[in-house]
C-alpha cells in the first residue's frame, strides 16, 4: 500500500516527506495506522550521526495507532486494537529470557540496522529500498510495521484525547519513569536529583514525586524548563549557569548529598555533577544516547568509600506490556501528568516540531497524523 513518510535521505540532511510503497505484514508482523507520533532526542541524535543509521531510512519511534492488519501467526492483537509501539527486542536471547529485554543482545540490530532480521525492508520508493524497522516502527509515517514484541495494547478505558498522547510512553515517557521507579528506587522521604529537565528527566521527576521523594532538585541551563519542573513538583531548582557550583548548591539543599540522581543529559561533566552530588550509599543513574566513544572520569576514592552506585539505563528497565499500562493508570489517577509535557503538530510541521525539540521550546512534541 502507498503511505505518507517523512525519510531521512542524506546523513545530516533534512527530513522529506514523500509517497512510498509499504510491504504487507509478514507472519509475525503487524501493520498499524499510526495516529500520532512523540519527537524523541534519540530520532535528532541518529540525523546528526553519533549513533550513524544508513539512508535512506524512516526514523520516529515512539508511535501509538490502530491495528489495522496482521500476520498469520499474530495471537496479541487483533485488528482494530490501540496499540503503542515501544523498543523492539528479540525475545529469546539470555536478556529477553530474564525479562530484561531493553539489554536484548541484539538490541543494536533490532532497532537502529533499519532492516529486518533476513536484511529486507518492508519500505520502498520506485521499486528502491528505503530502510524502516526504525525501533522496529519507523512511526514518522502514517502507517508502518512492528511485531507482536513492540506492540503494547492500550486498554479500552483510555479515551481518545489520551491515547493520542500515548506515544512517547513507548520511549522517552518510560525511559525517565523506569529509571527512577524500576532502578534507583527512591524511599519515602528521600532526595532525588535530576540533571536535564527535558522529557526524560522531568518524567523522573514527576516519577519520584508519585512514589514518594520529599526532596526533588531539577537542574537545568534553560530557566524556562526550571519553572515547568517546578509546576510539576520541583521543590528546588538549580540553574546550571556556568556560575553556579552546581554540586555545592546541592549538597547544601539535602544537607550533604542526594540520595538518588538521574543523569539525562549524556554529557560526561555533566554525569560526573551527578554523581558527586550523592551522598553516602547514593545512586546514580543515566540514561543519555552520549556520541560513541565518549568517557568518564569518576573519583574512585569516593565512590568507594561512600558507597556509590553508578548505573547505566535503557529504557528504564521496563517491560513495556506491564510498564506502560502502570503509567496509563498513574496518568489516570492525576499523579503522573505526562500530558503536560506535550505539544501536538501536524505531521506535515515536523521540522518545526524538531526545531523546537532541539531549542527546548518544546519539551516533547507528539505529531499527529493525517486521518
Ligand atoms: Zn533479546
Ligand atoms: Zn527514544
């Protein structure tokens, strides 16, 4: 069938929307009518190249839509369901086993080759192959493939003005949330710190609000999203100026050291305020997409004798089929607003929604479909 798709088709170069032809699902296949799609930072940072994907490739993965057909072999959804779509994983290495699929040991090829297992592409223009299986979705389109693994039913209850919001819970929603309620855990009346008040962040910080921090310290350099993670149960902010002794400051509001930090920014002085912030047995984990190859520095001494942990997350250790709807049901009950986070554009603004993605205008633009 012929569907609208906005392809990357230079690296580095801009996003064009265009007519191409889109393979009916295979046995283990699922075609879905995407309603909307989230704007993630890991779709900016594959066309600016630190993760490189080969074009021409349809990016966006943090889609929700309408099951619209499946393969023979498809039992988890039927046609007519509301899915979101999250990360793709194998399902039979030892990770997937362990129910740790987000460590998948084919993760890489899952989500970024932008090919299926055999090297085919469900996606082409003019008889030519154009790469999708992005996140096993490429959801910039208005219509696209995953499998039975990537797709999460929305449960029925969920009205229509919610679920269009939905998209972004497959990625970058999950991926703050799961840090902080899966990983670092955060006790009753403990602190938590995050670095970088963007969509990811500021889902931990609402995250550790609803599971019972006292203290939630937000540290950005943009004032504007300081104010927004204030609105959403910021108790303290710290504006990372270039002025400011950003771990002093901290240390000074938990009198003597956070407990838990999340580092979003993949920026490794960054990361390394994260983790002097802690006090003693604190944890500190970071979920950034940093460029291949980046390094960090830590003060052994003082991660040993204090106790530290330092932990690397992708996407928040959740198994999406339970995690999502535990959001869904969060969001329900008042004590998870991901809403606010969100802006909707037409698809056909995409390059705006990414523009203000990148500026911090907006913190997660979700772009809507044509119907
Ligand atoms: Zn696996
Ligand atoms: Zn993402």
């Amino acid at each position: 069938m012929q569907i609208q798709a906005a392809v990357l088709n230079t690296p580095q170069g801009q996003l064009e929307i265009e007519t191409l032809e889109l393979e009916a699902p295979r046995e283990l296949e699922i075609r879905v009518r995407l309603v909307a799609t989230g704007v993630c930072h890991t779709d900016i940072s594959v066309m600016g190249r630190p993760f490189p994907v080969s074009q021409p490739i349809v990016l966006g993965h943090e889609g929700t839509g309408i099951v619209e057909s499946i393969g023979s072999a498809v039992t988890k959804v039927k046609v007519g369901d509301r899915v979101v779509l999250s990360y793709n994983f194998c399902g039979e290495c030892p990770s997937c086993q362990r129910h740790a699929p987000s460590y998948c040991h084919y993760f890489f090829g899952h989500n970024f080759l932008g090919q299926r297992r055999d090297g085919s592409t469900a996606l082409s223009r003019q008889g030519q192959p154009v790469r999708h299986n992005f996140f096993g979705q490429s959801s910039f389109a208005t219509h696209c493939l995953c499998s039975e693994n990537n797709a999460v039913k929305v449960p029925d209850s969920v009205p229509n003005e919610v679920f269009e919001l939905l998209g972004p819970l497959g990625c970058g929603i999950q991926t703050g949330a799961g840090a902080v309620i899966n990983v670092l855990k955060p006790q009753m009346g403990e602190s938590f710190v995050v670095f970088g008040a963007g969509a990811v962040g500021l889902a931990g910080l609402m995250a550790a609000k609803a599971i019972g921090a006292a203290v939630l310290i937000a540290v950005d350099k943009v004032p504007e999203r300081l104010t927004l993670a204030t609105d959403l149960g910021a108790t303290h902010t710290v504006l990372a100026d270039g002025q400011t002794d950003v771990v002093a400051r901290i240390r000074e509001i938990t009198g003597g050291g956070a407990q838990c930090s999340l580092d979003t920014t993949a920026v490794s002085v960054v990361l390394r305020q994260a983790l002097d912030c802690l006090g003693s047995l604190g944890r500190c984990g970071f979920v950034g997409g940093a460029p291949l190859g980046t390094t960090l520095e830590v003060d052994v001494r003082d991660m040993m004798l204090n106790g530290k942990t330092l932990r690397g997350i992708v996407e928040g250790d959740a198994n999406a089929d339970a995690f999502i709807p535990d959001l869904i049901r969060m969001q329900a009950q008042g004590s998870f607003p991901f809403e606010k986070l969100m802006k909707i554009y037409p698809f056909d603004a995409i390059d705006q929604a990414i523009k203000d993605a990148k500026s911090g205008v907006t913190v997660k633009p979700v772009l809507r479909m044509p119907a």
